[in-house]
C-alpha cells in the first residue's frame, strides 16, 4: 500500500476529483461527534480480512 | 399451434438420450492439511467395445463414431434439493478402450467450500452422442467405464487423483521475524509497515483520524513446485508472495455539507494486509460456491 493508492482510494470512495483545500482553522473548529466515532471504532475493530482473489 | 397469440416457432425434435451414473468418493484424510489442492484428476478407464457392436454401429451410424462425456458435481442440500454444477466434458471415441483422464479441480473446490469433511465428492458421468440426431440413437450406450465396486478391488476402477503442495514449505510462514532481516532466503512472510497519514501534505486538515496506521506488507520469496507439476501447466507464473488476504480501513474525513465542515466516517477497501501467501501468476481462481 502506498500514499498514492490511500489518496486514490479515498477521492473515489468520497466522488472527488481532488483533494479539498482546507486550513488549520477548519480541522481546530471541528468536534467528531460520539456516533461517528462509535462508527469509526466499530469499522476498526471489524478485523475479518476479504480474501484477495489471488494476483 | 394456431394460437392467435403466439408467432408459430418452428423447431426440430432432438433426441438427445444419455446414460448417467454417478461415482462415490470418500474424502475423508484424502487432502492433508495445510496443503493446496493444485489439481484433481478423475480417472476412467473405458472398456473395449465387441467388434461386431462397431461395424454394426458403423453400418447404421458412419457419421459419428464420437461420444460426448460430461463430468458434472453434485451438491446434495440439507433441504434434501440438490443441483449439478458442470465441471468438465470431452469428446471420445466410441472405438476407443484405455484410461480417460477429466480434469475435477472445481468440483474438489467446492467440496472444499461445503467444510464437510466427512462428507463424500459426488461426481456424476454423462454418456451421450456427439450429434444429436432425429434417429433414436442408442451407439452411446456402447461407451462403457468400469464402475465402482464397494470392494474397490476391480481393475479399471474409476481413480480419483489429488495433486497438493504442502504449504509448511510452499507457503508463507505468517508474519516476518522482526529479529531477522529480510534477505534473499527469506520465505514469504508479512512484514509491519506504517504508514503515516499526519506527515502527508494532502491529509493535512482534511483527514481527522487515524494519523497512520499498520498496513503491513508481504515480502520474501515462495518456494516454487517441482518440476513435474509446473511442466503440466506452462502458462503457469511462478509462485510469488503475495496479500492473500486484506481488510479495509476505515478513516474519518472533513467533508463539506451544506456550507459547513463535518466529520465522516469513509472505508477504503483493501488497505491492511491480513494475510500473506504464495500464489501463480495464471492460477485459476476457484469459483465461489454460491448459496
């Protein structure tokens, strides 16, 4: 896995072309909310791998 | 046929007979474990046909001297239901006698997805003409395989050949030893590698959470088959070490949503390796059983 297929694999997971030009200002402000947490660390904790259908 | 509804179809009346039987083979400690079934090889030896039974066929039917045999797998359902998946079929030689080899690696496979072990492969062989014809063509019966004998004593009985690999020496080892370097004799194995989302100028701001994460990569090399097994298959690559295995990773993102920012929970697919394993460039891929 590199840099560039994370990047790639999220604009085409969000339908972006590119990625958006945000500031400091905007992350400092933003407060994650409970639910999406408990969303996050659910999808974290889901570790069953998808077996890879070989090369 | 005069029915105001329905375009009159015009066809032609096939007689398509066949005779079917099906073989019974027990499984149990046939494939041992941690291998990797590599081919299954369903034998049958086909009996010789009487002389005066050819030129009688060869009288009546010159056209065709050829026979349709198809392998089918059998699944029977805990509903008591059962279907047949085709798995392989050839054309013989009804003057033809000696051993017939079909190639059951698929039907071995989905065996394989049942996780039954105790439970028998079925296999069912059909007999039937090359060219379907309006005569009542019966030459197929003259195609006959030695069946199965519960004595399994009989000469010509059908065999049932598994070709594995064992993967204590032509597999991956699991995760790497992190003591030992990796260098040219290392066996395929999964190595940590981090990836550090925070030092990446594209995930600045953008990317709330993780700020890196384990992806693991497979590195090493795979011990490759015999040669008597590779020469069967030449188009087959050589076995790399490859993610056999993956997960997603789920990450939280700013995204822009009625003129404010808000956290979001995305998953990308693919991005952590699980497991590592030794695999063909070319290998087929086993059909997944479905439900």
């Amino acid at each position: 896995v590199t840099e560039e297929q994370i990047l790639s694999s999220l604009l085409q997971q969000l339908h972006l072309s590119e990625v958006p030009v945000l500031d400091k200002s905007d992350a400092e402000e933003l407060v994650t909310p409970a639910h999406v947490r408990a969303q996050y660390m659910a999808l974290l904790r889901r570790r069953h791998g998808v077996r890879s259908r070989g090369k | 046929r005069f029915s105001q509804n329905f375009r009159e179809v015009a066809g032609r009346f096939l007689v398509s007979e066949a005779s079917t039987r099906l073989l019974v083979f027990s499984m149990e400690q046939r494939l041992p474990p941690n291998s990797e079934l590599v081919q299954a090889v369903l034998r049958l030896f086909q009996e010789p046909v009487p002389e005066a039974a050819l030129r009688r066929h060869a009288l009546l039917s010159p056209r065709s001297d050829r026979a349709r045999v198809t392998v089918e797998w059998l699944q029977i359902r805990d509903d008591g239901s059962n279907r047949t998946f085709l798995i392989d079929s050839r054309l013989v030689s009804v003057g033809e006698s000696g051993w017939k080899a079909f190639d059951v690696t698929e039907a071995v496979n989905f065996w394989q997805q049942l996780s039954r072990p105790r439970e028998p492969l079925l296999l069912k062989v059909s007999v039937q003409m090359e060219h379907l014809g309006p005569l009542a063509s019966s030459f197929y019966k003259l195609v006959r395989f030695a069946s199965q004998r519960p004595s399994g004593t009989r000469q010509g009985e059908p065999q049932l050949e598994l070709h594995t690999l064992d993967l204590r020496e032509f597999g991956a080892q699991g995760n790497c030893d992190p003591e030992a370097p990796v260098g040219e004799g290392t066996r395929c194995c999964r190595q940590e590698m981090y990836i550090d989302l925070q030092g990446t100028k594209w995930a600045e701001n953008w990317v709330l959470e993780p700020p890196g994460f384990l992806a693991y990569e497979c590195v090493g090399a795979c011990q490759q088959p015999p040669e008597a097994l590779t020469s069967k298959w030449p188009l087959l690559g050589p076995r790399q070490c490859i993610a056999s295995e993956t997960a997603s990773l789920p990450v939280i993102v700013s995204m822009e949503e009625g003129g404010r920012r808000r956290p979001q929970v995305v998953s990308l697919p693919n991005m952590r390796v699980q497991k590592c394993g030794c695999a063909s460039d070319g290998a087929p891929v086993p059909r997944k059983l479905e439900p």
